[in-house]
C-alpha cells in the first residue's frame, strides 16, 4: 500500500478477527467501508468441498469435510 498509494483499496478476506481489524485501524488507516456477503454456512462448506475437489495434486491434505466444517465454524465465530 506505500508502495503504491491511492485513495481506495479493497483488502480481500481481511480481517477475520476483531483484533485484526482494531490493529490495522490503529498501525495503518481507519476503513471508510467495509463489504460483508452473508453466506448460509452450508454454502460456505460446499464451495469449499468443490475447492479442495479442484485443487487436484495441489489439495490440501486436511480438506476433509469434518475440518473445513470446522473452518467454517471458525470463520463464523471469529469474523
């Protein structure tokens, strides 16, 4: 972002926790906007079976429906 400054970014998948956020209004910029798409947890846990299923040679090998259940699970507690 110094780098290459502007007066808009968009911070993909960031933050995912409240001190994240806290901590980056303190350290870098406060957030003028912020874009929240509510997903059904069932949603989230498909598009995450069909990610692995893609992934190929490159899948993760805890890409398991019982851990991205729990992934998902986390993501909902702590976003």
């Amino acid at each position: 972002m110094l780098a290459s400054p502007s007066k808009n970014y968009l911070i993909d998948g960031f933050p995912r926790a409240l001190e994240q956020a806290k901590y980056f209004e303190q350290n870098v910029f406060e957030a003028q906007q912020v874009l929240f798409y509510e997903v059904p947890k069932e949603v989230m846990l498909e598009r995450c079976l069909k990610r692995a299923e893609a992934s190929g040679d490159a899948k993760r090998s805890d890409d398991s429906a019982e851990t991205l259940q729990k992934r998902v699970q986390t993501y909902v507690d702590q976003t």
